[in-house]
C-alpha cells in the first residue's frame, strides 16, 4: 500500500529508493525484504532492500537487477538501505521472487524448462522447481512474472 500510493510509471530508481526509505521509517512493527520494479516502453527502473530479488531473463540470459541491494538492515527496521536498477526497454521476461524461489532454484532447470511454460500458469509451474520431494518446500516462496504486451496487428 506505501508503495501504490506514491509509485508511477514515471519513477525512476532513485525516486523509488526514497518511496522505500520512507517507507521504512513508517512501518510499526516487523521487518520484510522488498522489491519494486516499474516497468514501461522507457525501460525497468526498480528498488530493493533484503533477499527477494528481480531477473530480466532474455534471449536464455538471466540478469540479476538486484545484484547490487543490501541484504540487512530490512525494510522496517528503521535503517534500510536500498538499492536502485534500471535497465533499458526489454521484450524479456521480468520476475520478481522471494529467496525461497532465488536461493533454492537450480538455474539450469529454470532455463530449460521457461521456453515450454505458458505465461498463465509460469508463477505455479516455477514454484514446482523448488518444491521438495515429500510436496514441501524449503522456505516461503513468492514469484511474480512481468512481460511486455504483445502489440496487436494494425496497431490496436
């Protein structure tokens, strides 16, 4: 809710930074990880602080937006550091997940398997590369999947 109230396309990394420092200092009680990513035809611009992170995965390359953040201090400790990224207009797949997902996720497997999964179940068929043998999972595991708009013939 912070960050929808403030947040536009228009942002840039820095403006984020600050959406989230603000942030920061507001929240009562408890510590979370975070990322905010906008993205539009001008490019990705984005903000972190913790361990969820942002990939750009295009032509079977995998960028890590949020190599850079800083793990700790958490939002909402009164003291979180984040880290801006931007990058250039992508027609990539943008994803955004928890450690859960990042940490435990064999790269290779992701790769391969992304080119034979429809969009509309990409967030349910990626938690399954985590999931354990006995159906659990080794941490809690958020994924969301970000890709430009296909454009329509005759410009519509």
């Amino acid at each position: 809710r912070e960050v929808a109230t403030f947040a536009t396309l228009e942002r840039s990394a820095e403006g984020l930074c600050e959406i989230l420092r603000q942030t920061d200092l507001r929240l009562a009680s408890g510590e979370s990880t975070c990322v905010v990513v906008a993205r539009s035809e001008h490019g990705i611009v984005g903000a972190s602080v913790g361990d969820s992170e942002a990939w750009l995965i295009e032509a079977e390359t995998l960028s890590a937006l949020t190599k850079a953040q800083s793990r700790k201090p958490l939002l909402g400790s009164g003291e979180a550091q984040p880290v801006g990224f931007s990058q250039p207009p992508s027609t990539g797949l943008l994803l955004v997940c928890t450690d859960g997902f990042s940490k435990y996720v064999r790269r290779d497997s992701l790769m391969r398997e992304l080119p034979w999964i429809e969009f509309p179940v990409l967030a349910r068929k990626l938690v399954e590369l985590v999931r354990l043998p006995s159906g659990d999972l080794w941490d809690d595991v958020g994924i969301a999947a970000c890709r430009p708009r296909r454009q329509r013939r005759g410009g519509r």
